[in-house]
C-alpha cells in the first residue's frame, strides 16, 4: 500500500533568503505583503534534504523514503534510487549570483567520496552531495545572464579594444590555434593572478569598460559586476563569456563544466537535485579555483538557449538530454481550457498566473477537486505521486510541470 495514495496534493515550498534575492518578485506572486523583510532569492519546490518541500506537513524527502517505489515509480526509483532527482526553483535574482560551474556525475561521485574518506571541516568542502546538477532556465520575465564561453577570438577583441596593458597576454592567449587550449589557457591566468596584479588589472579593466559602456553590452556588464565585486577577477572572465537577454518563454540550458551567473531577472528552474557548486568569483561565498578550472568545459558555447518542442495546444516542453527531468509549460486561455499531462513518475506543478484546477487522471475520470485534486493560484504548487499516471489542468492560466524524463 503505497503511503501517498493516488491524488493531487498542495505542495509547500521554501522560500530561501539569499542576498542577491528580490524583496518583491516572489511575495507579490504569492500575495504576501511587499516588500518581504528579507530577500527572497528562490521558491524550492522539491525532496532535497536541505529544504524539503510538504505534503500536508510532512517532508516530501520522508514521503519518497517511505515508498520510492509507490510515489517515484518503479522505473524511476531504480534507476536514481529512493530521492526525487530533480529540484523546481523560482529564482527572483535582484544582483548578480556567482561565477559558477557544476561538476558532471562522474567527477561529482569521486569528489564527494574523496572530501568524505579526508573529512575536512563543512566550510572546506565543495561537494556537499554525490550528484551533478545540470539545469535549465525559462524566463518568466526578462532575464539576463552570462551562459557559457563566447568564441575566444571574439574575446580577444574585446580585451583589445579597451587597451589595458594586462589584458594583452590575456588577449594574445585568446587568438591561439585551438580554442579550448586558448580558453583554457586564458581564464586560468585571469584567475591565477596575483593579489596585487589582480587588484591593478581589474581596477583598469573597470574603468575602461565604464568608458565603453555604450558601445558593447559587454562592457556595461563588466562595468556593473565590478560596482558589486571591486577588485575581483569574475569582471574580467566576464568579458569571456557570452552575453543572454531572454524573453518570457526563452530558456538557457546549462549541462555540467559550463560556466555561468545569472545577473537579473526572474525564471522557473528545473535541475538534478544536487548541490554542488565550484565557484571561481563574484560572491561572498567559497571560492575554489583549482577545482572550478578542473571542471570547466574550455569550449565555445554559440547557442545557450534551449528551444521547447509543441507537444500539444497550449503544452510545450522542453527536454535537455538528461534523465533527471523535463520541463513543461501549459498555458490555458479562451483558446485552450483543457490539457492532459501524462508522466512516468511523480511530478511537481507550479502556477504563475490565473486559476488552474488540478485534477488526477486524464479529461472524462478525473475524481472531484479537494480529493483527488487541488486548485492552484500564482505562487502556489502541486505534487502528484507515480500512482497518478496523468493530471488533467482546466481553467485560465499558466503552469509548469517538473517530472523525470522516463
């Protein structure tokens, strides 16, 4: 007997206080009073054991626990285990996060166990976990970010043309036959530079870019990571990277060892349920440069953004080649009242606008809204476990769909 019995279920999520977070966004879209009296960076809605979600007041992590089988599915808990493996966020970023990568599996398993055997103190770690953590954003708002490595002799002119003496050797790396040689090469002497070469270099590289602001959205960038970050050496990377503004509806796809930070903007976020993060700069946090020039993937990126894919009226869906997760959007209006969405394993829903009714099992036997379902206003989710096989949504508004890829 599975311990979740077969219905849609509100779902409660945790709002986490990181400082980059807006203080509108998320209390606006759940109705709360604004602004919050802390930031509010994300809504996780998910099993991870550092902030899981509730079923009725008890952790979703202790529900899967006690029946991977009945609430993952049998395929799903066989292959990633009794844990949900993907994690839904809404990220409301008002600064900039962190210049940051994620390991791959591979890496992420024999890390973790290697920190785990040497046993340092929680604030030497980088892996917290043995797993990735690829992810995917759509933006919901306009969004901007940096997402993954520009062409490296595309780089190279823009380093040229602000005339700081030490960019030249950076520049002239840039311009190397072999592009991953060159970016590697390039980003390791940015981050490698010593403390007082580094202060100098970033110093000049600011007031340069502030000059230029106008002529590169580049340069405005550079020029505003530094008002956040003086001194630090992620204003240089920057300038490495490419530059994305998304529309609502566009999404960016970041698979593991590509570097990235997000500036502004909000977005739903789906990704595997894991927490580790090697971050070379801008931030507050745990730097580690070793280990991040370990990770990275020293390729241009030409296209970050990841398309979806029409899979019905009002239903598209995006599917980055991972197991973990798949992403849907629904967006219900006078056109479109009705959408069927079948999964293979449990799967979590979050509304952003309107009045949406939540149903277990396809149109024509869905059981009534308040047993078998729940009604979903912006900000607020649902989880139905693999013993649903499809939820049907009715109503105006739009929401997104987690669930693994099957």
């Amino acid at each position: 007997m599975t311990a979740l019995p077969p219905a849609v279920y509100p779902l409660d999520g945790t709002v986490q206080p990181y400082a980059w977070g807006s203080r509108t966004v998320i209390a606006s879209l759940q109705g709360r009073p604004v602004p919050s009296d802390r930031p509010e960076a994300e809504l996780w809605l998910g099993a991870h054991p550092g902030a899981p979600s509730r079923v009725d007041g008890r952790p979703l992590d202790e529900i899967v626990a006690a029946d991977p089988e009945g609430v993952l599915g049998p395929a799903v808990a066989a292959e990633f285990g009794p844990r949900l493996p993907y994690l839904l966020k809404l990220l409301a970023a008002e600064e900039p996060l962190s210049l940051q990568a994620h390991p791959d599996a591979a890496h992420a398993r024999a890390a973790f166990a290697a920190e785990e055997a040497a046993g340092p103190p929680p604030e030497e770690r980088n892996y917290r976990d043995p797993h990735h953590k690829p992810e995917l954003l759509v933006a919901t708002d306009d969004f901007e970010a940096l997402c993954g490595f520009r062409d490296p002799r595309e780089a190279a002119d823009l380093l040229t043309r602000l005339g700081v003496p030490a960019l030249r050797p950076v520049a002239a790396l840039l311009r190397g036959p072999a592009a991953e040689t060159a970016l590697r090469e390039a980003v390791t002497r940015v981050l490698t530079l010593p403390g007082a070469a580094r202060a100098s270099a970033v110093r000049e590289t600011t007031a340069a870019c502030a000059k230029l602001a106008d002529v590169d959205p580049a340069y405005e960038v550079a020029a505003r990571l530094a008002v956040h970050y003086p001194g630090d050496a992620g204003v240089i990377v920057s300038l490495l990277l490419n530059h994305v503004r998304l529309n609502p509806g566009e999404a960016v796809w970041m698979p593991a060892g590509n570097l990235h930070a997000y500036l502004r903007g909000t977005g739903v976020e789906v990704m595997a349920s894991g927490d580790n993060v090697l971050r070379g700069g801008l931030t507050p946090k745990r730097v580690d440069v070793p280990e991040l020039l370990r990770v990275l993937r020293f390729e241009p990126l030409p296209d970050p953004v990841m398309r979806p894919e029409e899979v019905a009226p009002g239903v598209v869906r995006w599917s980055p080649p991972v197991r973990e997760f798949t992403l849907t959007r629904v967006t219900l209006d006078e056109r479109v009242r009705r959408a069927d969405l079948p999964a293979p394993g449990a799967r979590v829903l979050l509304c952003l606008s309107g009045e949406v009714a939540v149903e277990a099992g396809p149109a024509g036997t869905a059981g009534n809204v308040g047993t078998a379902g729940t009604v979903l206003t912006p900000g607020r989710a649902a989880f139905a476990p693999a013993t649903v096989p499809a939820v049907t949504l009715a109503g105006r508004g739009e929401v997104f769909q987690a669930t693994a890829a099957g």
